[in-house]
C-alpha cells in the first residue's frame, strides 16, 4: 500500500519532516487550543486503525499468494480430465476472490480519505467559530454562548478581517482552503473539476473522479492544524492589543 496514515502533532516525529507545526497558544483560547489538538489526535487515530487493518489484510494476502503460488498457477493446456477441469475452476475462483479483495482495500482507503477530508474541513469551521465568538465574547464582556458565528467560507472572510485578520495571511492556509474545496466536491460533485483544477496538485487528474485519486492527506491535516493554530495565535495577539 503506498498510501500513509495521517498523524497529528502529539503523534508526527518533530525529527521527521513533513508534519505539522506546533503552536503555543495560551490566555483566552488556550482551552479551545487544547481541545482542537486532542480531537486532532483522535482524528488521527481513526484514521490509522482503517489504514492499519487493511494493511494486515494485504500483508495476508500477499503472504498467501507467495506460499501457494505453484497451486495457483493456472495451466497453459486446454486438454484436461474432468478432475482436473474443477481443479482449475477452483483455482480461478480463489485468484478472483483475491482481486476482489484487492479492489476492496483500494476502495475503502479511497473511501476513509474522502471522509477524512469532509471531517477536517468539519473541524475547521467548528473552531473557526469558536475563534470568532469567543474574540467577540471577550471584546464586548459577553458569554461566548450568546455569540452567533458564520456559516459560510466567505462569511468568515469578512468577519475577521473585521477584526483585523485576513485569514489568507494564516499558516497553512492554501492547503486548509485545498481541503474545504475537496470537502465540497465530496459532497457535492466527486470529480476533479474547475474549482479543483486551480489547485497544482490536482492538474493531473483533471476531470477523474475523486475516489480514483490520491489524496494528499497529511497534508490536509498539516494545512487545517497550522491555520487554525496560526489563527488562534493571531487571534490572541488581537485581544492583547
């Protein structure tokens, strides 16, 4: 299998590139920090588990077709006995059933990551609310409860930079905004269209369908996990103007 589980900041080797980066985010957002770091974290290792089973899965196979490859192999001659004739149906129904499930482990990996992306982008609007509402709680001596936060992309745009914070100038940020644009087509129109076409990694696979493509997932989680730290960061600098 040549694709990777993802891991989370808690998890990723700070030795080995290619994670996500740490933030230190303490004062009014500091609980908030931490919670989006432990749900990360258990993101995580969900996704691990799946990309963990169908690794035994394909490791037994593999081991399977190599110990009995000689039994396996079908015969070149079309003169056989009867007995003979159901010894090899029955070989090429156990190599179809190993296909099969060869086709099944592509299709659940394919699968977990689609989901795996809908669920970060999930998260990142979760907490570019709770960002939002507690700045607005804090600012104006209120219960972050009685706050009402956005619900659209471009909604949140314009209300932080309100605030002062151009979202686009966060760590992370084309990879995040990579993912909400996945998030969409999952949702809405599985292919590589116009809207993913704009993103360089996704040039290749124009016009493919999603579930036929790699995505490039712990780049995602690298992408939602700095932008929302970033914010935060930014976002507390702000309240300790």
């Amino acid at each position: 299998m040549t694709r990777k589980p993802i891991y989370s900041t808690f998890q990723h080797p700070s030795i080995i590139p290619g994670g996500p980066n740490a933030y230190w985010v303490v004062g009014h957002l500091g609980s908030i920090f931490s919670e989006l770091q432990w749900l990360l974290f258990d993101f995580c290792r969900m996704h691990q588990i799946v990309y963990k089973e169908i690794a035994h899965i394909e490791e037994w196979l593999t081991r399977f077709t190599q110990e009995n490859k000689e039994k396996l192999t079908l015969s070149s001659t079309l003169d056989l006995s009867e007995e003979e004739y159901y010894e090899e149906v029955q070989k090429a129904r156990i190599l179809d059933s190993i296909i099969a499930q060869d086709q099944e482990n592509k299709r659940v990996i394919g699968f977990i990551d689609q989901m795996a992306a809908v669920g970060l982008w999930a998260l990142a609007e979760q907490f570019l609310g709770k960002i939002y509402r507690t700045y607005i709680a804090v600012t104006t001596n209120v219960d972050a409860d009685t706050v009402s936060s956005p619900y659209w992309w471009d909604d949140f745009i314009k209300e932080y930079a309100s605030i002062g914070i151009a979202l686009s100038t966060c760590d992370g940020f084309q990879d995040a905004n990579e993912c909400r644009v996945i998030n969409n087509a999952i949702k809405h129109d599985p292919t590589v269209g116009k809207r993913l076409e704009a993103f360089p990694y996704f040039t290749p696979y124009k016009g493919s369908k999603l579930m036929e493509v790699p995505l490039d997932m712990q780049r995602y989680l690298n992408g939602v996990n700095d932008f929302l730290g970033s914010l935060m960061e930014k976002v507390e600098a702000q309240l300790f103007k």
